[in-house]
C-alpha cells in the first residue's frame, strides 16, 4: 500500500472525527455519566486532516 492511498484512507475515516456535533456529543456523555469534561480534539484533527491532505498524490514510498 502507497503512503498516498494509506493518507486518503485516513483521511476518510476522520472526515466524521472533525464534526462539531461529535465533539459535543462526548461532552454530554461525560456530563451525563459524571465523568470529567474530555479535552477538545478540534485543533488535533485540524492538523491531522491538513497534514494528510499535504501528501502528494504520486508519492510511492513504502
């Protein structure tokens, strides 16, 4: 598998990880469970969908 084609599957799965309403979701399940509030990932996936985006589309290396 090219480090292109492993960057675009990772990409695909994340695409739902990066939406507000999954983030609120965990707030209001610790909230409801009594557990401490969890830290916000927005910016950590920002980066992560930025930086597999910057892969080249040729690029091969194994």
């Amino acid at each position: 598998m090219t480090i292109a084609r492993c960057a675009s599957g990772w990409r695909h799965a994340l695409e739902g990880a990066d939406d507000p309403r999954v983030e609120r979701y965990r707030q209001l399940l610790a909230v409801i469970n009594g557990w401490p509030a969890p830290p916000s990932l927005a910016l950590v996936f920002a980066w992560l969908s930025a930086a597999l985006r910057t892969v080249p589309a040729g690029y091969s290396k194994t």
